[in-house]
C-alpha cells in the first residue's frame, strides 16, 4: 500500500505558524534550518567522536578547535556544551572538555526516552495534524524517498530531521514537542552515524513510511507503534555501526 491507497481524510481549520511551530532548543531560530557555526562545529565533532577519529580522553582544546575552524571561541563554548549534554564529551574541573563515551545502560536510556517521545507525538499527530500539515508531511517524506537513493547520508540526516520535526509540531502539544527535540540533540550524534551503514537510507525511509500511513490515516496507535518501532531500529543500527567502525 501506498500513501496514494489513503482515502482524504475531512480538512480541518489550519492552525496558525505560532501554534504548531516547534521551539527549537538546538538552535537560535524556531523557523530557520540554516545551522549556526555552533552547530556545525557540534556535527563536525561529534562525527570525528563517534567514527573513532577523537577516541575516549582525548582532550578537546577550545583554542586549538578555534583555530583549526578559524572562529572565535564563543561557537566552540557552545559546541562542547551542547556535546556534553548528549553524553560525548565530558567536562571536569581543571581538567577542561574531554571526549567520553556514554555507558551502554546511558545510551539504552537515551533511546528508550527517544522512541516514548517520539512514539507520543506520532500519535497524537495521527488525530490532531490539519490537512495543510499533513500535506507538508507527505511532501517531506516525498524529499527522503529521492535522497535515499541518491546515497547522501548527510543530506538525508538534514531532511530527516525536518520530518520529525513536522511530526511534533504537528502534535499540538509544545511541551512534548520541545522536551522530544531536546532528547533527540541528546541522541543525535548516534543517530546521525548510523545513516552510513549499507543499505540504512532505503531502510530509514520505508520505516518512515509505515509512520506517514498511519498519521494520514488517523491511526494513533499504529502510528505510535511504527515510530516506537523506528527509534528502536535506529539504536540496533548504531550498535551495528559502531561495532563495525
């Protein structure tokens, strides 16, 4: 079955912007998806982490990071926060920001909250999503369909991204939208490294498409039950690249 099969469900009011917009917690701008230099140095960093390049205790130097990037301090502050926050870097007295590894009970914890999350905004935009934003989400979905098989897994992190953020906005619920998205930067390097496994984009989406189906059916625990089921797909695919890696 395909997201064509779905009869069109009855057109409700459309919220306004402000309603379903998703205060982002990760960056300065609820509405922008340009990145800040804070955020690409965050990526960049938490990539070389957790491809092996920065093993565990190496130090992790604000001015020599500073100068490599050719910025000032201030960005690399904020990325080494927000890498401490996801479990990746540690930050001790005297000893400044070095590079950790999250316990394995940490990391089963982080994606544990992340698919419980992420499950309850699926459902809840299986009721409650109007009709502009469901066409929103199949368009989005429609984008990862061409990029999981055009084979960049860069690309296809940044619209993923769009999509589950159109996900919780269209819960209609901000507090669960914006606690969901500060778990998810928490998650987001580990599940940022497991789209360059074989195969893992033509996957990600078909998982995804069992999550569309459901939301434009108005199914809320189908649609609870295939996000449930993606997140933990994507902490089995971690552990596969991290064990390969």
């Amino acid at each position: 079955m395909s997201l064509d099969d779905l009869p069109n469900r009855a057109q409700r009011p459309a919220v306004r912007d402000s309603e379903a917009a998703v205060r982002r917690v990760d960056r300065s701008s609820a509405t922008s998806d340009k990145l800040t230099r804070a955020e690409e140095l965050r990526l960049l960093l938490a990539d070389e982490i957790v491809r092996g390049i920065r093993p565990p205790g190496t130090a992790l130097d604000e001015t020599e990071i500073a100068q490599r990037f050719s910025v000032s301090r201030t960005p690399v502050r904020e990325a080494l926060r927000q890498l401490v926050a996801s479990g990746l870097v540690d930050a001790r007295a005297h000893r400044g920001a070095v590079v950790a590894q999250p316990s394995l009970d940490r990391l089963n914890g982080m994606f544990e909250a992340m698919a419980e999350l992420e499950a309850l905004c699926a459902g809840l935009a299986a009721e409650r999503m109007t009709a502009v934003e469901r066409q929103a989400l199949e368009a989005v979905h429609e984008e990862l369909r061409v990029l999981s098989s055009d084979g960049s897994p860069e690309r296809f992190h940044e619209v993923n991204e769009r999509l589950h953020n159109a996900i919780y906005a269209g819960s209609h619920n901000a507090y669960i939208a914006e606690i969901t998205l500060a778990t998810r930067v928490r998650v987001q390097p580990f599940r940022r490294a497991q789209f360059r496994n074989l195969g893992r984009l033509a996957k990600s989406h078909a998982e995804h498409d069992r999550v569309v189906i459901a939301i434009m059916r108005g199914d809320r625990t189908a649609a609870a039950a295939a996000m449930r089921h993606h997140i933990e797909t994507v902490r089995g695919e971690y552990e596969l690249y991290a064990d390969t890696h």
